[in-house]
C-alpha cells in the first residue's frame, strides 16, 4: 500500500508546477544570479564566493523541499478533507507517512 500511495504522491508532485519551480528552478536561479553577480570574489582564504553560496543553496534546497513542504502539505490535505478520506480507507496511517517520507527523501536527493 505504501508503494502504491508513494506513486500517487509522486505523480501529484510532479503534476504541481508551483512545487516543482520552488523545489528545483528556484535555488538554481538564486545559484545563477549571485554567483554571476559576485563571481570571484573570495569570502575566505581559498574558498570563492561561488563555493560558499552553493552549500548554503544545498541547505536551502533541502530545507524547502522537506520541512517546508511538509508543513504546506499535510494542512492542505487536511483542510480539503484528504486526510478524513484517507482515514475511512483500509490503508494504515503507516503508509501515509512512508510515502511522504519517501518523497521528501527522493526531491532531497535529486
């Protein structure tokens, strides 16, 4: 059942542009402006401005894709009666969870 919910949370992901601008486009295009708007410029000894902004849009990205929308998701689905749907279902509240899980772990890793 979890894979089965993992499919339908994947598929409704990518099927939400907002989602996938603010989860992919938008750190790559913060990446590209500031780092062609500060280029070469060092922040420390040895290490570009361009080296530092990439781990911090990392940190962002995946704080984004995780915490952030998981707390936008979870209330959405429950204000529109998701949640309630989903708990009149033989499916365990486990599977649920797991799916999220999986899908915060895949937007992560990609």
């Amino acid at each position: 059942m979890a894979a089965a919910r993992t499919r339908l949370e994947f598929l409704s992901f990518v099927r939400e542009r907002s989602a996938m601008v603010f989860t992919f486009v938008f750190p790559l295009a913060l990446l590209v402006i500031f780092g062609s708007a500060l280029h070469g410029q060092p922040v420390a000894a040895g290490v570009n401005y361009e080296q530092y902004f990439v781990a911090g849009m990392i940190a962002s990205g995946m704080f984004g894709c995780s915490f952030q929308n998981l707390a936008t998701v979870i209330p959405i689905e429950r204000d529109i009666g998701g949640l309630k749907r989903l708990a009149g279902t033989p499916m365990p509240k486990s599977a649920y969870f797991a799916d999220k899980i999986v899908m915060v772990a895949f937007t992560a890793s990609v």
